[in-house]
C-alpha cells in the first residue's frame, strides 16, 4: 500500500529514515488516516454528493420552471458558455479587478499586522479590536454603510475632498474609473481577518531569530527579508490562495451596491455574479452550474501553478 | 498539488532556523529612540485607523439620530433636535430670525410662505404673529444636541435580542468547538504524518471551496431534506464536527512552521501522537488555533441563509442574524434603527474578540515557558 | 412595488463558503456572509409601519406541528410584504383560528424576511420541499416564479366558488397561460399624492380630484391636467436652499431642497404605464418593443430630472442621508407623486398633511398603473384540495383582517366602503378615498407586469435597481432615442438566447 503510494506519486520523496522499517511506516499511515478521518467522513457525507450532483446538472436542462421535461443534454450548457460572450466578459472583469484588489489584501493587512506587532505601538491590543471591529459588521450592513459614505453628493468621502477643494469629486460607484478603487476601499473594510491571520504567524516567528540578526547587524529591511518573510511564507501562501479564490468567487458587494445589474458600464459584471443571477435570479440550474464547473476548473488550475512554485518560496521549518 | 512545498531560499539561514524555538520576548531597557519610533508609528496607526473607523463613526451617529433629524437636510453633523413650540394645536419649527432692528431671536413659523412668513415668539406667543420679510429657507432651524440612545432600548424591545442571542451563542459555540477540534486533528494529520494519497486528499480537500457555494445550496438541501434535518439545527452544527478546507489549510500551514526536533524529542520520551499533539504542538499553535476559533464565532454569528433555509419554518431556533435580517426589512424606513441594530449585534463578537485576543497575545508567553 | 431600495432590495445568502460544510470566513475582505439578490420583481407592499410599531415581542411565530392524521399546509409569507410585527400578529391570529375549526387541515406559517425570501422559495421548491400556499404576492412577484403557480380552475369549478362578487377585470388578471391561477383579493390603483402645505406656501392651487377637471395656474388661465401642466407647476414647487423656484432666475439646481414631481420611479415598465398601457412584448410574444407612451413617460421623466430640476437625480435619490425611505414623497419635501394606493404604508409621517389627487392625461388620455396581490397555491403541493381550503379561507373569513392589516383596498366591490372607513381611523385628516376609486377603471390593461419572457433577466435592465433605471437617472446628456433603441436590442438579444 505505501509502495504504491510511493510510486504513483513521486513527488512524495525522500521519506527518511523510516523508509525499510515498513511496520512503523504503516503505524504512521495508519495515524494519519485517524487524524483526517472525520474530514474523509464529511467530505463523503455532505460534500462529494453536493459536488456530484451539481457537476451533473451541467449535463441536463435543470431549471426551476422545467417546461420542458428533465432530461440529459450532454455537452450542450458547456457549449453554449464557451459562445457566451458575456462568460469571457465576466471573466475579463473578474481579472482586471483581481489585479487591482489582490496587492492591496495581501500586503496591507501584512503590513498593519507588523505595525501592530511592533514593541513600539503603544496601546496595540486597543489597536487589535478597533481594526478587527468592521469585520464583525454584518455583511450587508457593512455595504449599505459604504453606500452612504460614497454616495456622490452627501457622501462623507466627497464631502472630505470638496473641503480639500476638489471641485467635482467622483461619483464612485457609478463611473467606471472610480468603482474599482471604490469597491477596493469596501473590501478593506474585512481585512481584520487578514491582520488576525498575519498576526499569529508573527507571533510565531522566535524572538531569538531578531536578537541574533540584530547581533549580525541586520536592520528592519534586512530582518524583514531574511527572518520575517521566510518565516512567515506559510502563512502569506495561505492568505495568497484563499484570496485567490475569494477574488474569483467575488460578487457580493457589487450585488448589493449595483444591485447586480454590472453597471457603470458593465464594469461590475463579475464572473460569480452572472453565475448566481443564472442560479438564482433565472433559475437556469443547469447553466448556472455549469459556470460554477467553469469557475471551479480556473480556480484549480490557477492553485495548482501557486502550489507548484510555492516550493521555491515557502519554507517549511517542520516539513517533511 | 504540492501538499509538501519547497525549501527556504538556501541564502536565508535556513539550518539555524529550524533549530530555534518560540520564547518569550525579552523585555529591554527603554531608549530615547524608541520613544521617536514609538510616537511615529503610533500615530501612523491613529490616522489609519481614522480614515477606516469613519464609517462607524457615521453608523454610530445615525443610530443616535432621530427620524426628524434625518429627514433634515441641513441638519447638524452630531444627533440633535429640531425645536419646536407648540402653537394652536401644531408644532412649529423654531428659527434663527434676524429682525429688522438688527437683533436675531429664535422665533416659530406659523404661516411659510414665498415672499414673507408669520412668525411667534415662543416667550410670548400671545403678542400675535410678526411677519418676516425675506424667504424662510435662508433660515437656520435651532437645534438642541440630543443623541437618541431611546433608538437601542426600542431596538431591544423590538428585536426580542434574549432568544435570538440565546439561539445565536449556542449555534456559534457549539460550531465553533465542533471545528477547532476537528480542524485541529486533521491538519494534525496532514502535517505530521506520511501516508499513501496524502497529497492527493489534501489538493481535493483545497478543492472544495473552488466550487461556488450557490450551485451546492439545493443538492445540499436537498439532501438535508431527505436527512429529515430541516427544521432542526443539525444542518448548521454537525457539519461544523467534520473539519472544512479553509481552517484545516490555515491550521496545517501554522504547524508546519513548527520545528519536529520536540514532537521527535516527545516521541523518544515515549509520546504517543495525541500527547506529542497536546503537549507540543497545541502550545506552540494557540494563534492559529484561535484565529480559527474567531473566524468560526464570526461566521456563525453572521450566517443568515443557512439559518433562513433550514429553520425558516421553526422561528423559534432562529439566530440574530434572520431577527435582524427581518428587522431590516421592517424597519428599513428608520436608518437609525438599522444601525442600533447592527451595532448591538456586533458587541457580543467583539466582546470575545477582545478576551481572544489576550489569550491569542499569551500564547506565545505560554510556548516560552512550555519550552 | 415596495422595493426596498435598489440596494437594499437584497437577499442575504450567507452561503460564504460553503454550505455544505460550516466553513469559517476567509482572511481576505467580503468574507462575511455572502448575499442574494432578489431583483426579481417585488411585490406592492402592505403597510409595514415600521417607526411606530407597537413593541411587543414581534418575531414570535408560532411554531406547533401537525397532529398524526392531519395534512399540513405550508403558508410561505413575505415576497414583499406582510412581515410587520402588526402583521405578523394577525397571520399568526388566522392561522389559529383556521386550525381550531379545521381539524383535519394543519396549517404552518412560514414567514421568510424579505432579504432572503426569493433565494430561499427558490432553494425549497428546486428541492421538491416547497410550501403549498404562498402570499401575499402581487402579479410581478409572482411572475418571478412563472410556472410555478397551480391552475386554481379545476378547483373553483369542483367547489362552485362563487366569484361573482369581483369585478370580471380583476379575475381576468389572473388568467394566464398557466390557467387562473389566483383569485382577487387586494388591488392598489395609482393615484397623484400631494403636500397640501407645500402648494399653500407657494400660493398654489390644489391639484383636480376629479378626473376630468382642469387646473387653474397662478396667472388665472385654465388648463388641462395632463403631464405638461404637471411639470409647469412642478417648478415652482422645486426651491432651492436659498428660497428660489425652478421658474426663477439665479435657482440653483445643484443646491434644491424641495422638489416638485416625483414618478413611480420603482419600475421602468410601471413608469411607462401611467402615459399608457403597453408591453414590451410584441403580439407574438418574442419580438422587443417599446410601446410609444413608455418612451414619451421616460422622456418626460427624464427631462424631469435633467432639464427641468423637478425630479430628483440618481444620487440624490440613493442617498440615504436625503431619501431613506426608498419613496421620496414620503419625507415631506416632494410636492407631487404619482404611486401605488399602497404606498399609504408611509404617510403616517406626514401627521396628515396629504391628499389624493386625479392623475393627470397623457395625449388625452388617463391610464392609472395597477398593482393586486392575492395568496396563490404552487403546483407542487401534494394537497391541492386542503390548500384550496385554506386559500378560500384567506380570502373569504379571513379577508376582512387580512386586508385591513395590508392596507389592501379589497377586490370585492361592496367591501370597499368599510374598508376605507377603518382607513380613516389612521389618516383622520380623512383623505379623498374617491380619487382611488375612480381610478380603478382607468386600471392599465394589459398590466404593466404581465410576463413577458425571461421574466427575471429582463427585469435586470427595466426593474428596479435595473440597468436602464439606474443609467437615466444617473447620466446626464443622453441621447433618449438611442437610449431607447440600445434597450430594445438588449432585450431582444436576452429574449433570443436558447
């Protein structure tokens, strides 16, 4: 069993020192398997069926009215998306705001978590809960007080800026050059999950690590460099997937504030959103899940290739 | 997928690393500098905080205002009232007026109209009108500060907050120690032991949430249905007991950073693999276990659909979030209302977060000392 | 249709990440709960006063289960409207009283809040767990689930219903091409609400309340009350901060405080219907039009906004600091609005000073844009008989508390007076009630919110919060023409996908 697992997957090299004691291989195959066995059993129980079934729903005409009869379509709702120009617009949309919004989650929460972390901030725990406190907000309360803050004429954002004397500040989330910096600022508003993450991966590195670079002559940048960021490479690989994946499946805000119609501009025609309008709003299950199994397969894809160069930037300290 | 990446950059003292453990910050000896460093980056932290606190602040006042406030649309920028002087029956609006003979009194308006407006003076409304010359919306309206804390007592009252919240912290609780535990096991097992598909179970573990949650709400539903589980909390609660990708990768990524040399050195001690877990690797990954923890208690506390669908016909094992949900759609007409609620909603997790966070700050103290 | 604004008009569906397992929220932003959005059509909203709701414990529902040999009928609430706590309080009291004299029938009451209310029926029925009864839910709202809906013919027949007490109008409402599919309970013609001190401060006067009265302008000449004549004196009605009319020089657009005509701005199609009726389907029902009072009611609108400052613009209308209350009229600072007979729900506010007016002509013409609600069964039920026993007992005993609690002007026509009595017992300025009965036969026909295809996508560019709604009120300096052309080919290309 483990001679096969060895050989179909190569990638798992170099299993040490155990290796020819093969009794004691199998005890530690045998504990993994008990430790992962209540994911195994949930994954079974509650998920694949979930997975499969809606993986099916690409191959039939499932939609909620159900004129016609239920029947097997095969590759027809694939097809069809592959000449839907608005699957490759949402797509497009999808991506150009990932560009914008996936610097600013990684690096800002990484940034304030050092800043809180550092010994010199006085009051940090008051720090720790005033900026963890918009992340609490419910979400749709969060969006509806951001609706307020941006609007255009009595907003407080423009408001600022006309008393800076900006003339004619801009009407954030109805003008397509402005919607994507707004939305950012939106998003920055959950980012206390993000400085929670980064914060225990900072309080995980050993103080002794800093004592003996300072010794070395290191300063800030050079500690950073060589003690903080290696150190904390599992924890920014982790935070870099999901917000992969967050960005991909991302629509809410946009649906609340827009309203999900994609406007300014179609601007906001998020690849998740016309997703769930074809769920949800057009009760069109089949071709909703099929863009769902689209979605699902760039994800993977885009992961796999993280994964793949991740062994050339994230250490592991207890890896083997 | 690379369930087991790569080396450290061999420029980085990888070798050296590996060998330190956690210990506990040493305190030093305050220099002048530090104060400069201290004073600059505190308030770097106070003006970013500012800028993203505003919109709280903004929520903070609404909830505070009253419905005649808020139609206003000049009204001041902290809760305040209107005044008014009842005057045959109505209530009048008081306004600043300045009188011909240069004096400006605090008048009520009996009679609006384009060119001149009749005026009472509240002090002595028997003398009659006075007409003012001029157009009464050039006026300013008087004000009293008065901040409306009544809006949260009728909130209370209206929301009915000690069932919901009842409902609420035992669906957060439960679930939450229902995923630390399981969480914590199988990431245990995905970072600590080799065993045959390991890599493969973990890419399909990370899968799971590349699949848009939307497509998956009717067969799981479905399947609820089918468990005779709907109308019961089980639907919200027991998966929680079975781990998910997204805390099991975090708690995974967090014990890998921890060195092997101690769980080798409790295994030589003749540890089995749940003591080498609570003994060495628990105390070391206390962040990590209550980020999870946090996120868990957040989650929970804010998952509306979930609730909506599995109990919509059972109000009674509701949570906060469906009341408020509910309330919101009621009281939409009143912002004020809408924001006292969400404010009230949000002070238990933040009450948590703030005892969290002293024991996410202490467990570091805790592995200095374990060592 | 009591949108609750575009942007509030929101379902929450905390799906996050994953409903099947409980995940935990992920560290990047919009983590927390996930969100639905039901801009499907909604429904006319019966009152739901919220500010003054008494305070008693209002979420309490009960909860009983049927007894063994009882069937039970699911009542889904709330695709709009009747989730008020007052509300609440009187479906929970027929609900009661329904199952003490009922033994054999159980009746569930499902009261799902609005935000969540589509994605969730939508969720039980694609489930095969849907309920058997669902209202109140008015002819758009319903439209959002086409197909759905139980042909109530067989029934009525077997039963010998007896509907002789409605007008023949509104039963034909309901008869679609999926059958009758409901029976009228509550209708809400159009009328023109008015601040009766806002034209006492401007010297004006009041609008006709009868159909066919001219108006008298301030200068003594006698004109017709049609859409020009609205927006003549809409202007002098519109002030800005420092007192001046729209009609006078130096006014400043970009500073009004009071403005003097608003449109039933929820729907584009609605919009349409007051300068009269049409649809967007063409006569084979696939081709796009738009009917050409539709494009002269949008044009009015939207030079209302623009040209003549009268109406409010897009951002000012989202704010929620100016118009938190989705319908303008209701802050007291809107002369004049052309809405829906349940739009009353929000005048409590006004402390009486309001009035009902004739809507004014189009081309001669008057058209008042209907809205009806009524409780419908799904065909999905396994009990249609027992649901039909309840459903005839929502509209037939229960009717009176039923409606009174909606704020709904009942469908029967010898009901009408008691209704507007007990009416009166809120608004005791007593209102002119005749204006929203002599509306009723000037009711748009075909409705505005009769299906046409992909009901729900084509809503995405007309409904509220829709594309084309939010863009003309947004953006100035259109070309209406092409405005109207880009719309039709939009539509024409949804309707034409496979």
């Amino acid at each position: 069993m483990t001679a096969v697992g060895r050989t179909t997957r190569p990638r798992l090299r170099g299993l040490p020192r155990l290796r020819s004691l093969s009794p004691l291989t199998r005890r530690e195959a045998l504990w993994g398997y008990l430790f992962i066995s209540p994911w195994i059993i949930g994954f079974l129980w509650f998920v694949l069926g979930p997975m499969i079934a809606s993986l099916a729903f690409t191959f039939t005409n499932i939609n909620l009215a159900q004129e016609e009869p239920l029947q097997f379509v095969g590759l027809r709702n694939w097809q069809t998306m592959l000449g839907d120009a608005q699957v490759w617009a949402a797509l497009g949309v999808t991506i150009r705001f990932a560009l914008i919004q996936l610097p600013v989650v990684l690096i800002l929460p990484f940034l304030l978590a050092i800043g809180l972390n550092a010994r010199y901030v006085k009051g940090a725990s008051a720090f720790r809960v005033l900026f963890f406190l918009p992340y609490v907000v419910p979400f749709v309360s969060g969006v509806l007080i951001w609706g307020g803050m941006l609007n255009s004429e009595t907003g407080w954002v423009n408001e600022v800026l006309r008393f800076l004397g900006v003339e004619n500040p801009p009407n954030w989330l109805n003008d397509t050059g402005w919607v994507y910096p707004a939305l950012v600022m939106i998003g920055i508003w959950g980012i206390g999950a993000g400085i929670i993450v980064n914060l225990a991966g900072l309080r995980g590195i050993p103080t002794e690590l800093y004592d003996a670079a300072r010794i070395d002559g290191a300063g800030f940048w050079g500690a950073l460099r060589h003690i903080t960021l290696p150190m904390m490479s599992p924890v920014i690989f982790y935070t870099l997937v999901l917000a992969i994946v967050e960005v991909l499946q991302y629509f809410l805000v946009p649906l609340v504030i827009n309203n999900g119609t994609g406007e300014p501009g179609g601007s906001t025609f998020f690849f998740n959103l016309y997703l769930y309008k074809n769920f949800f709003t057009y009760q069109n299950m089949a071709y909703g899940a099929t863009l769902a199994w689209l979605l699902f397969l760039v994800t993977l894809v885009v992961s796999l290739i993280i994964f793949r160069t991740s062994r050339r930037w994230v250490y592991y300290a207890g890896e083997r | 997928m690379a369930a087991e990446a790569g080396q450290l950059d061999p420029a980085a003292s990888g070798g050296v690393l590996a060998r330190l453990s956690r210990s506990v910050r040493p305190r030093r000896p305050h220099r002048p500098r530090d104060a400069v460093k201290s004073f600059a980056l505190t308030f770097a932290l106070v003006a970013v905080l500012a800028a993203f606190l505003a919109p709280m602040l903004r929520a903070t006042l609404v909830s505070l205002k009253t419905p005649d406030q808020l139609s206003e649309t000049n009204a001041p920028f902290l809760p305040s009232l209107p005044q008014t002087f009842s005057f045959e029956g109505k209530d009048r609006d008081v306004y600043t007026v300045p009188l011909p003979d240069g004096t400006t009194r605090q008048l009520a308006m009996v009679k609006p109209g384009r060119q001149q407006s009749d005026f009472v003076d509240p002090a002595n409304p028997a003398a009659g009108t006075i007409t003012w010359q001029g157009s009464w919306r050039t006026l300013d309206r008087a004000w009293l500060l008065a901040p409306a804390f009544q809006n949260y007592v009728d909130v209370w009252n209206l929301i009915d907050f000690p069932r919901l919240l009842f409902n609420t912290v035992a669906l957060a609780v439960i679930g939450m120690i229902g995923t630390v535990i399981s969480c914590t096991l199988v990431a245990y097992g995905f970072a600590r032991f080799r065993f045959p598909g390991r890599s493969l179970l973990f890419t399909i573990l990370i899968a799971t949430i590349f699949l848009p949650s939307a497509v998956t709400v009717v067969p799981t539903y479905t399947m609820f249905v089918q468990l005779g589980w709907v109308g019961t909390w089980l639907p919200l609660l027991v998966p929680a007991f079975f781990a998910n990708a997204f805390d099991v990768f975090l708690i995974r990524q967090y014990f890998l950073t921890i060195p092997r040399e101690m769980d080798e050195a409790a295994s030589i001690d003749g540890a089995g693999p749940f003591r080498t877990l609570i003994s060495v690797i628990l105390p070391q990954a206390w962040p990590a276990i209550v980020a999870v923890a946090i996120f868990h208690l957040v989650y929970a506390w804010n998952d509306f659909f979930g609730p909506l669908i599995y109990l919509s016909t059972k109000p009674e094992l509701q949570p906060l979030a469906v009341g408020l949900q509910r309330f919101n759609g009621i009281h939409y007409r009143n912002p004020a209302y809408v924001q006292a609620g969400t404010l009230m909603t949000m002070l238990i997790p933040v009450i948590l977060f703030l005892i969290f966070q002293r024991i996410f700050v202490r467990g570091v103290v805790v592995t200095g000392v374990d060592k | 249709m009591r949108v609750i604004r575009a942007t509030t008009a929101v379902a929450v569906l905390a799906l996050v990440v994953g409903a099947c397992s409980s995940g935990a929220p992920t560290p990047a932003p919009s983590s927390a709960p996930t969100v639905a959005a039901s801009d499907a059509a909604s429904q006319p909203a019966p009152p739901s006063d919220g500010a003054s709701a008494p305070a008693n414990t209002p979420i309490a529902i009960g909860g009983s289960t049927p007894a063994p040999g009882q069937t039970e009928i699911r009542w889904y609430c709330c695709l709009g409207g009747g989730d008020a706590p007052e509300q609440v309080a009187v479906e929970k009291q027929v609900v009661e009283a329904f199952n003490a004299s009922h033994p054999n029938i159980h009746v569930t009451f499902e009261a799902v809040p609005y935000a969540g209310a589509n994605d969730a029926l939508a969720t039980e029925i694609a489930s095969g767990n849907g309920p058997d009864i669902v209202g109140p839910v008015g002819i758009g709202g319903a439209n959002a689930f086409h197909g759905q809906w139980l042909d109530l013919a067989p029934l009525i027949t077997k039963s010998n219903y007896d509907l002789s007490g409605f007008p023949p109008d509104a039963v034909n409402i309901y008869k679609l091409d999926e059958g009758q599919v409901g029976i009228p309970f509550a209708i809400y013609p159009s009328v023109l609400f008015y601040a009766k001190s806002l034209f006492d401060e401007a010297g004006l006067a009041y609008p006709p309340h009868k159909y066919g009265e001219k108006y008298t302008m301030p200068d003594g000449s006698v004109v017709d009350w049609n859409y020009d004549t609205i927006t003549q004196v809409a202007k002098i009605l519109t002030v800005d901060s420092t007192g001046k009319d729209a009609t006078q020089d130096g006014f400043d657009p970009t500073k009004i405080v009071q403005w003097g005509f608003e449109p039933q701005r929820d729907d584009l199609r609605g919009m349409g219907a007051y300068f009269g009726a049409g649809s967007l389907a063409g006569a084979d029902g696939k081709t796009a039009q738009i009917p050409d009072p539709w494009k002269a009611a949008w044009k009015h609108w939207y030079d209302n906004i623009w040209t003549d400052h009268v109406s409010m613009t897009g951002p000012i209308f989202q704010s929620p600091d100016i118009n938190p209350e989705d319908y303008p009229f209701f802050t007291g600072k809107v002369a004049m609005s052309q809405n829906f007979l349940w739009s009353t729900y929000g005048l409590e506010g006004l402390e009486g000073d309001w009035d009902m007016a004739a809507l004014p002509a189009y081309n001669g013409k008057t058209t008042s844009a209907f809205n009806a609600d009524t409780f419908r069964i799904l065909k999905d039920t396994k009990h249609p008989d027992e649901a039909f026993e309840v459903l005839t007992y929502l509209l037939g005993e229960a009717a009176p508390d039923l409606l009174s609690t909606y704020g709904g002007m009942p469908a029967r026509t010898d009901e009408q007076a008691a209704f507007f009595e007990s009416q009166d017992e809120t608004f005791t300025q007593k209102p002119d009630w005749q204006v929203a009965i002599d509306s009723i036969p000037f009711a748009d026909n075909p409705n505005f919110e009769a299906f046409m295809p992909k009901y729900n996508e084509t809503l995405g560019l007309v409904g509220s919060g829709g594309k084309y709604t939010t863009r003309w009120q947004t953006e100035k300096g259109l070309n209406m023409d092409q405005e109207f052309e880009a719309l039709r080919s939009e539509i024409q290309a949804i309707w034409d996908k496979p």
